[in-house]
C-alpha cells in the first residue's frame, strides 16, 4: 500500500512541473556556498517557458527574492512547501520581481521564473535568514 501511495505522489508531482507544451520543467536546486545565506542564480528562459528552483528553509525564516532582468522582463512566483497556489503577491498576474516576508512551513519551496514579454535573462539573488 505504501508503495502505491508513493507511486501516486510521485505521478502528481511530476504532473506539476509539466507545462502547457507539454515539455517537464526540471527543478534546479539552489544551494549557498559555505558560511552564506544569499545566493545569485542567472539564467534566461524563452517566451512561454519556465524555470523552476528548489531550496529548502525551515519555518520563521526570513527570506527576500528579488528577480531582475535587462529589459525588465522576468518576474517569479513563489510556493511554499507542499502549496499548490503562489504566495499572495507572487501570482503570475502580479509579475512580481521583489518578494519579502517569513517563511510558514518546513521543507523546498520553489520558485518559477518566466518572461512577462518575450524571451528573458535574469538574474535571480535570494537570501534565507
């Protein structure tokens, strides 16, 4: 039985990362070099496609996104652990680029990177404190 489950969810969670392309979006792990808290991630995506990024944080923590992009033209959402819905004010039709605020639960939560306009470079700092 437990098997199943695991099968199952499994299934779901790839389900999540395909998009309407039809192609899987890979999440990319952010990890911080030793003794930081910030990192920097530059990447660039085509019209319609996403990039999606893992971290893990504990609950209480203190995290600032901020996306930014030559022709200011990328914007991120953000998912807590375990949510299916962005946090509020990082939706897609909010185009957030700048996000603050204390994290409510343990585990990787992701953040989805795409072009408001066109194809996108960007550049990705976060910071977990």
């Amino acid at each position: 039985m437990k098997n199943i489950q695991i099968f199952c969810f499994t299934i779901f969670l790839n389900a999540l990362f395909v998009t309407s392309s039809g192609a899987a979006e890979i999440p990319k792990q952010i990890s911080f070099e030793r003794g930081t808290s910030s990192a920097v991630v530059e990447g660039s995506v085509m019209r319609g496609d996403r990039d999606v990024y893992t971290v893990r944080a504990r609950a209480g923590q203190m995290v600032a996104i901020n996306v930014s992009a030559l022709e200011n033209n990328a914007a991120f959402s953000l998912y807590e652990a375990g949510e299916l819905q962005p946090v509020t004010g990082t939706r897609e039709e909010d185009d957030a680029t700048t996000w603050n605020g204390k994290l409510r639960r343990d585990g990787a939560f992701r953040i989805v990177v795409g072009g408001t306009r066109g194809n996108a470079n960007y550049n990705l700092r976060l910071s977990i404190k």
